[in-house]
C-alpha cells in the first residue's frame, strides 16, 4: 500500500488532494524558507519543493512505501518571485501593485519515492489575471489577515477568489499543487495514480 506523505502545512493542498480522492499523511518540513534567494521565480518555487521533500524523506519514521511530496508556491509579478508577504503592510502594498494586472503563479513540485530514493520534480505555472480592487477592499481583505501566509498575498479558494478576475493554466496550481502534473509524476516513478485513492 503506497502511502503519500505531504511535507507541507497548507491546509489548501491537503484539501485539495483530499477532494482528489487521496488521503495524505501531513510531515511540515521545517525548511526555513528565507535561506534560498537570488533565484528567478519558478526555479526558486521548484528548489523550495525539493528541500522540503528532502528533508521529510531523510526521516526515518516513514512507511517503506512512501510517496513523499514536496511543494512551494511563489507569484512572478514584474519578474520578481513574491512569497508570503507575513506583515498587514506588505500585503498591501503588494495588492496596490498587483490590481488591475496579471501574475504568474509558480508551484514546484517534488515526489520522492522512499523505496527506490527515485525523485520526479517539476513546476507548474498558471497565469492570474487580478481584478482591479479598491483601497478599501484591499484595507479589508488583508485585515481579514488571509492573505499574509499564502503566496503571492492571496488565495483563489478563500476570500481572495472574489479579487481573481480569471486565470490561464490549471486551477489546482494556483491552490498550491497541481493534480495533472502530480499525476505525471506519480506515473514517471512507476506508480499508478489510482493506487493512491483512498
């Protein structure tokens, strides 16, 4: 029985592939995400994805079966990757910049086989076309404080949705991780996607 821990606290990505029909064991990583820089955005969310797959498979206390999943969003906005802004004020500032614009939301993928130390990585990325937002609604939505632990400062399945005019690539993707490409990966180390259902 293949087991698929996800080494992420997002309760979005657990949901997500909870409505996927899979039931994953939840290991944080612990990775300190502030330690890489200096990478263009969509290397920068797949290495994020790799050391936090990294440092749940070493763990000696998982299933011999285990599919180990790594994952980490970053929105590319003028070329910059923008994490989780952490500060009311830097939310804001963020959402003054992106209003009426569009982004690309980047999610690394990392899936680490246990049995065979085989690994399958890749990005995902979705462009998001922001609505053109008031003051006020930005005042509101970061005093909700949703958008300060999420990347990019905003989520398409909570508050935020209201605020994304539309997208262009998968919607899972923008939530933090993709099903089609987790999918591929499954696949490219021998498993079957099915198996993975509850």
């Amino acid at each position: 029985m293949t087991t698929l821990v996800l080494a992420s606290a997002s309760p979005a990505r657990l949901a997500t592939l909870r409505a996927a029909g899979l039931d994953p064991t939840v290991v944080v990583s612990g990775v300190d995400e502030s330690q890489v820089t200096g990478l263009p955005p969509a290397e920068l969310a797949l290495r994020l994805a790799e050391l936090k797959c990294a440092a749940v498979a070493e763990r000696a206390d998982l299933p011999a079966e285990a599919l180990v999943l790594g994952c980490d969003s970053v929105l590319e906005l003028d070329g910059q990757p923008l994490g989780k802004p952490h500060t009311a004020d830097e939310a804001a500032r963020r959402w003054r910049a992106m209003r009426g614009r569009s982004g690309v939301l980047h999610s690394g993928h990392c899936l680490r086989d246990v049995a065979t130390g085989r690994v399958a990585a890749a990005t995902g990325s979705t462009l998001v076309h922001f609505a053109d937002v008031s003051d006020a609604e930005v005042e509101a939505y970061v005093a909700t404080g949703e958008p300060l632990h999420v990347a990019g400062a905003f989520t398409i399945d909570g508050l935020g949705g209201a605020f994304v005019s539309r997208i262009e690539g998968d919607h899972h993707n923008v939530v933090g991780v993709s099903l089609p490409l987790l999918r591929e990966l499954v696949l490219g180390l021998g498993h079957a996607w099915t198996d993975l259902w509850r």
